[in-house]
C-alpha cells in the first residue's frame, strides 16, 4: 500500500508546479495553518493545485512519510518539498517565496 501512495503523491507532485497539501480548501480550509499557507500562496497570485488531506486519510499519512514531515499543509514547488505554514510565512516575508514561486 505504501508504495501506491508514495506513486500517486510523486504523481500529484509532478504534475502541477505548485502544490499544496492541506486541511480543507482555500476556500474552507479546516485548519488554520492550511488557512494562512493558501492565503499566502494567493498573493503570490501563481496557480497552484490543492490536495485536501481530510478526504484521503491514506494521503494524510502518506504525504508525512514521503516528504519525512510530521504536519501539515505541506507546499511542493516543482517536485521539490518547500515546507510547511512557519516556512511558507518566513519565505513569503523575506520574498524568497515570491522568487520561488516566479521561476516555477
């Protein structure tokens, strides 16, 4: 099982160049965490794919061991795991989300 969700994850990951897993939707996020991380991806203004964790709990569990990070929302740009909600915040108010973001 562990290897079809860790497929199916590469795939999502992969797939879109800015990715986010989190609790809920941007538009109801059900965490506040996952709240303040699509709000800020938002203002970067870039289009980014959401996975709403709280629906799969195969992929609530999965995304912990694929990225090796206990919480979530987790952010993903072009494959790569960025970080969770602290991270994304740190980034976004040095700029160094925006330049990520930008060459993605």
């Amino acid at each position: 099982m562990a290897q079809d969700i860790f497929q199916r994850i590469k795939e999502q990951v992969e797939q879109d160049d800015i990715v986010l897993y989190m609790k809920g939707t941007p538009a109801l996020p059900q965490c506040g965490f996952s709240q303040v991380t699509s709000e800020i991806l938002k203002r970067t203004g870039k289009p980014f794919q959401t996975y709403d964790v709280l629906q799969d709990p195969e992929l609530r569990e999965g995304i912990k061991q694929f990225s090796e990070w206990p919480t979530i929302p987790q952010l993903y740009v072009r494959g790569e795991f960025v970080g969770g909600c602290d991270i994304i915040r740190s980034m976004y108010e040095d700029g160094q989300l925006e330049t990520l973001v930008n060459a993605a």
